[in-house]
C-alpha cells in the first residue's frame, strides 16, 4: 500500500512519494507509532519538518490538529513533491515550503515567530547529518522552550551526546531504525 494520512481530518488520503531511493519516507506503521506517542501535543502545534521528503510528518501533524508547518529540504526531487502533496490536502495556508541546506545554517527560520514547538527532522541515513541539524536548529533561534524534537536515525547513527540545548527524553527502535525523542532544554 502506498503513502497515506494516518489518522485526523485526511485518515486515509493518499500521498504521492518521491520516486527513486533519494528520498526514504517514514513508512505509515511507524509515523503513526511517532504521533501515538506525541498524542495531544501535536493540537495547535507550530510544527517544522526538516529533511521533509514529501511532507508526510508535517502533513500528518496538521491532519491531526497542528496548526501550521513549515517544510524544509534541499532536494530537487522531494521539493514538488510536497508541494503536490501540500495542494491535494489543500492545506496551502496552513504551511510554507522552503528550499535550503540543512547542513550549512537554518538561517531561512532565523528568530521564528511563532516559535516553533515540534520539530521532526528525518535525515538520510548515515551521512553524519544530525549534529549538524541540531547545532543549526538550535542557533535558529526558532524553537520554543520545551519543544518536542523527533528524529527518526539509523540506529547505527547516534545522536549527538554533547548537545547541551537538547535532552534526549527516550528513544524507541523500530527494526533498523530508531527514532529519538529530544526536548529543547535552553
């Protein structure tokens, strides 16, 4: 079956992928196990999808009560994807799409207002793309106190020990894939 809507006002709306393997979506076992867990923070959440492939994170927060979303992601396959996927669930003024590389700065969110309150960044696998997400996120100074950070990892890739602005709260494994759940703690 293909990518779709979990649960909340779209359960059950196809999304379109990005073909090829540059762009692995988070399958829909697992996200619904991420937003079982999220329960009802993900109501009236100021939500940023980094890495966001087609969307599918950001899209399923706002299908279940989030309130905005901002869409990040570098790759020129993934970029009309979710855009696509933006207008089928016409949630064009719910969210923003924005094309930039994660790895160098997150200065395209520079001092966010609102601030943002959940965060899912789903990075390529081993490509060592974490610590610089965060360090990058964290000098955004874009994110609330106490924001929900998911980000879904090769097991094999852990997450960065030496961050001081993020706590890791659990993690939970899912095959080869874990899925780190962090709060912003400065």
């Amino acid at each position: 079956m293909g990518l779709r809507i979990i649960s909340g006002s779209l359960r059950g709306k196809k999304l379109q992928a990005v073909r090829g393997r540059q762009v692995r979506p988070t399958a829909d076992r697992l996200r619904e196990s991420i937003f079982n867990i999220l329960s009802s923070r993900v109501h009236e959440a100021i939500v940023l999808d980094l890495f966001a492939g087609t969307g599918a994170l950001g899209i399923e927060a706002i299908s279940r009560g989030a309130e905005y979303a901002v869409f990040i992601d570098n790759s020129p396959e993934a970029l009309p994807v979710i855009a696509r996927n933006i207008e089928a669930c016409d949630y064009s003024r719910l969210t923003k799409v924005i094309k930039w590389d994660i790895s160098k700065n997150l200065n395209c969110i520079k001092s966010s207002s609102p601030p943002f309150n959940m965060v899912f960044i789903d990075p390529p696998y081993n490509r060592n793309l974490i610590k610089p997400a965060l360090r990058n996120l964290d000098r955004s100074n874009s994110l609330a106190q106490g924001a929900d950070v998911v980000i879904e990892h090769a097991a094999a890739e852990p997450i960065p020990a030496n961050h001081k602005a993020f706590e890791i709260d659990h993690q939970r494994k899912y095959g080869k894939t874990l899925v780190s759940f962090l709060s912003y703690v400065v």
